[in-house]
C-alpha cells in the first residue's frame, strides 16, 4: 500500500499523506475524520455495493439500477468540510458518488435517526448506508451500511474486506490526472450539493409509534427532552406531543455534543439537573428527562424524585420494562447487560448471551426464531432495543426492527409506568435489586488494550468461561459444556487469576475471583456479588469497564476507581 509500490503517475503516487485504511468496528465502520478521505469512504462503499450486488435477494442482495437509501447525522463532517479537521468531511457526498458509481439511484432521507433509516429502507427492501458517528466524540465519524434484509453480519465482513482490497488497488494505479480524487484524497470538483432530501423516512418512523401505542396516550405526563445535537432531537418531541405528553425541549446545542449511554458520568447529569431545575422554575415539575445519542439509536431516560432530583436508568434496565411490556417470549443480549435480567421473569426466555455488538445480538435473535419463538427481541447495555418479530397491541402491529432503536425503549417505558398507575422511579423499583455503571479510559489504543489483556485469557479458544465456585477450577464452552482442563490451561489460568486478583483486590472492596467469562473481553465474577467487566471498544481507542453491583454506589464507585488516574483497576491493566 506504500507509494513505492505504484508508478510515480498514479494517485497513490500523487497523495501528500499517507492513507489510514477504515475498519470495521463492533457495528458499522469508524475512524478519525482526518482519515476519512472522500477516497477512503468511495472506495470502502463502492466495494460494500459491489459486494451486495452479487448477492441473492433472499440473503440481503441489492439490484444494479434499483434505489439505495442514505441518511446521516448532524455531525459537521457527516456532509460538510471542517476546516480544523483537515478539510475533511463530506462523507456523504462521498457515499452519493460511490452509489452512482456502483449503478444505484442513491435518495436523500435526510438527516435522521439510523432506526427510522434502517425501518424504511426494510419496509422497501432496499439496501442503505446511514453516515454516522453514533456516540464517539466530534473527530471521529463512520457509516453503517444495511443490506435489503438488515445490518451486514459478521460473516460479511471479510469478503467485503477482500473487495476493498481489489478496489483500493484498482482507484491507487488509476493515472492521477485521470482520477476523481485530489493529492488530498478529496473530490477534484470540490464541495457538492447532496440529493433533494426526501421526507418520507422521517414520516413513517412517526406513524410507526403514534400508531402502534394509538388506544392511550401520555396525557398528564409532563416531559423534559434534552436535544443536544441528536439527530431526533425533534422528532422524539412531536412522537410524545402526538402521544399527549407535554414536552419542553432543552439544550439543544448546535455545535455537536457526544453522548455516549454507557457513560453517563457525573458531568453529564450534573448538566442535566441543571436543566432540570431550570425548566422546573419556568414550567413546573416533571415525570422524566428522555434523550438519545448523536444518532438516536441509543436512549437515555432519567426519572425525577420526589425531591426533584434525577435519577439514571441504565439502558440494559429499560431493555427489561420493554421485553416485559411488549410480552415477548425469547430475549437475546450482550454478556455486558445487567444481570437482573438472569434474576428476574425474563430469566426463563432469556437466551443465551452473545457478544458486544449488534451483528452479534442480530444473529442470536435469529436462533432463537429459527428455534421458533414467535416474539423475539434484545437489547444491549447502551439501551438500543432490537425487534426480530413482529409485536402486537390490540389491534395494532409493530414490524420487526432487528436494528438499535431508541424510540421504542423510551415510550414502552413511559407507557407501562402510565398503565400501571406508577411513577418511573416505582417502575424501575419492581426489578430486581441490581444496579449497574459504565466508565472508559479514552485515548487508549486498541491495540495496546488486546495486547494486555491477552495474557490474560485462555490460549484455548474453545474456553469460554472459567469457574472456581465449586473450590477447584471447571472450564465451558460458549455452550455451557464442561471442556478438559489440562495442567498448562489450569496454571495460566491460575496465573491470570492472581494477576487481576492483584488489581481487583479485597482491600479495594472485592470478594474472591469466583469467575471469569471470556465472551467478549474479561468479565469477573467475585463471591460478594460484583461484576467487573473490562473490554476494549470496537469503534473507538478506548478502553471500557462496566460493573453491577447490589448497590448503585457500589457500582458507581467499581467504575469511579476503574477509569481513576493515574492508578485505577484500567491503568494498571494495560501498564500505564
């Protein structure tokens, strides 16, 4: 890929830095906008297209010459160039050009959330490409593509990479001046104007929550949004005014502002009791404080005390009203969730846990349905709910949504505190007495994270779990089978054990080691009840720590001595 490697003509030739080549990440694609040359997304696109053209329909195959939807974001990079990022940016542009290119007939559904993006595309059985950086912060973007059935799997992800592979060779050993790319890696033509947005996306993710919750409303429920720069900052407002509710929209902002749901630090709330008090001044008490992330996916939802203060509510915890609202009979999530779900009524349909990321929850809600279970959904910590059925209200229908989706969390939650005649504090107070946090370390590359915790975990990729309850060590499988333990697994095993029984230790509050689930990074398991689990984030250099706990303190305080500087349980992990 080195410049040496192409004539002196060609563009590789001819490009003033060196390219940084974009990577899948635990859902979608992500990187550094000063990366994100408009060559690096064309050719990344154009190859995803070409890749999905030569697939059957029935597997999520799209037609030459047929619709392909896109969407994005309000982050500046998503379709304008920034001057303090390098120039870069038009992402979208660059996503229009490729589906041209490819012999697709690319339509504008505007700036809207990934879900109601996703939902149209699916009721069309068209593929898309939704331009975002989700949660991640202002200089970074991405995009996630969907085939005509659904997100990409994981399976997809290596021969799209041998595409890309063709591709990058092919555009790098085009004659410089006959290219469409500068020495920068952008248009020779400069900034371009998107499609005509097209408002239909927006309308019918609209219609697909006034209708199905249509029969009752949210009248008397007065609700705090704070819009921030999500991208359904308004639509989140006129879904609950439609519903009844009375809505005051705050803080919105038009500078972008990353809020990530599984990392709801002190600042964050502290803003948001600002707001709160505020609003609270001029109108009046509120029920509840609902928002989402950059790309409203993800919910976030906070009660109000008597006292008038806010209250959190983790996104696994909104993940188990909604099951049990919508009566599902099979729930899917990530090892990370909080593991109330393992203690309460969702304990006998719950399946087992998967890995972090969508793809991963994707295909084990499709098990389960293959199992034929006929109301299936899942959830992740972050709170993005997914839909692998269809669900009924009465008369009314919800089509399947097997993608993260913010809307429906909020509102099945508002709606069961509203039938039950409960507060959301009172609701969230039935669950069981589990009480869950997140925290990261930023800036911490993802390869220097792999690289500490790998001595950690078992050579043996069969091994999945190890376990020490029972007084000596047993070791399972990803499906809870018992695997031999020879004597070099039990001494690395042993080994590991001591090391993070060193950083996670009894004088720091923990019990004994009882056991580890190597799933998706390392989730310890300690005899009084706490959960540690530390694993690198798949989209950005950033090393993350959830923890559950009896206590909200306790948890709060495992996370709080997680991300401290300069010695806390992450530092001491990956070395300094």
């Amino acid at each position: 890929m080195s410049a040496s490697e192409y004539p002196p003509t060609s563009l590789r030739g001819f490009l003033n830095y060196e390219p940084v080549p974009l990577q899948f990440g635990t859902s979608g694609r992500r990187g550094k906008v000063v990366d994100l040359t408009q060559l690096e997304v064309y050719l990344n696109v154009f190859a995803e297209l070409r890749y999905l053209q030569n697939l059957p329909v029935a597997e999520g195959g799209i037609l030459r010459g047929d619709q392909f939807y896109f969407a994005y974001d309000l982050r500046p990079s998503s379709t304008r160039r920034v001057p303090e990022l390098g120039g870069r940016g038009e992402i979208a542009q660059a996503v229009v050009q490729a589906a041209e290119d490819a012999g697709m007939t690319p339509l504008n559904l505007g700036p809207i959330p990934t879900p109601a993006l996703a939902a149209h595309a699916l009721h069309h059985q068209k593929g898309c490409i939704m331009v975002t950086g989700s949660h991640i912060p202002f200089d970074r973007n991405g995009y996630k593509t969907y085939s005509s059935r659904g997100e990409l799997r994981k399976s997809d992800e290596a021969p799209i990479l041998q595409r890309v592979a063709h591709e990058r060779d092919r555009l790098y050993r085009q004659v410089f001046h006959e290219s469409l790319f500068d020495e920068a890696g952008m248009f020779k033509r400069g900034p371009r104007e998107l499609p005509l947005e097209s408002p239909a996306g927006r309308r019918a993710y609209a219609r697909r929550y006034v209708n199905f919750f249509s029969g009752s409303n949210l009248q008397g429920m007065r609700l705090l949004v704070y819009q921030h720069s999500a991208v359904g900052r308004d639509l989140l407002v006129e879904v609950l005014q439609a519903l009844g509710a009375a809505v005051v929209p705050v803080g919105r902002s038009e500078e972008f502002v990353a809020v990530d749901t599984e990392n709801v630090h002190p600042g964050l709330l502290q803003q948001l009791q600002s707001l709160l008090d505020n609003a609270t001044l001029e109108h009046g008490r509120f029920d509840a404080i609902l928002s989402t992330d950059g790309d409203s996916d993800r919910p976030l939802l906070l009660g109000v005390t008597p006292e008038g203060r806010v209250k959190f509510f983790g996104g696994d915890l909104l993940g188990m009203i909604t099951a049990h609202y919508l009566q599902a009979d099979a729930v899917v999530v990530p090892i990370t969730c909080n593991d109330a779900v393992d203690r309460g009524p969702l304990r006998e349909i719950l399946q087992p846990k998967t890995r972090i990321g969508s793809p991963y929850v994707i295909a084990g809600l499709e098990q389960a349905r293959a199992q034929g279970k006929a109301r299936v959904c899942g959830w992740e910590a972050n709170g993005g709910f997914l839909t692998a059925s269809d669900f009924r209200r009465g008369s009314q229908v919800l089509t399947a949504l097997p993608t993260r989706d913010a809307f429906l969390p909020l509102l099945c939650c508002l709606f069961a505190a509203r039938e039950q005649g409960v507060s959301l504090g009172e609701l969230f107070a039935r669950l069981p007495a589990r009480y869950s946090a997140a925290g990261l370390l930023a800036e911490v590359p993802r390869a220097a994270s792999l690289a500490a915790l790998q001595p950690l975990q078992p050579e043996d990729p069969q091994v999945v779990e190890a376990d020490w309850s029972g007084g000596h060590l047993v070791t399972r499988n990803a499906d809870g089978a018992l695997l031999p333990v020879s004597p070099g697994l039990q001494a690395q095993l042993e080994q590991a054990r001591a090391r993070l029984v060193g950083i996670f230790s009894p004088e720091a509050g923990f019990g004994a080691l009882v056991r580890i689930n190597y799933t998706d990074g390392l989730r310890l398991y300690f005899a009084n009840g706490d959960v540690a689990h530390v694993r690198p984030s798949g989209n950005a250099d950033e090393l993350r720590i959830y923890a559950v706990a009896d206590t909200p303190e306790r948890a709060a305080a495992i996370v709080r001595e997680g991300v401290a500087e300069p010695a806390g349980y992450l530092r001491r992990l990956v070395g300094g």
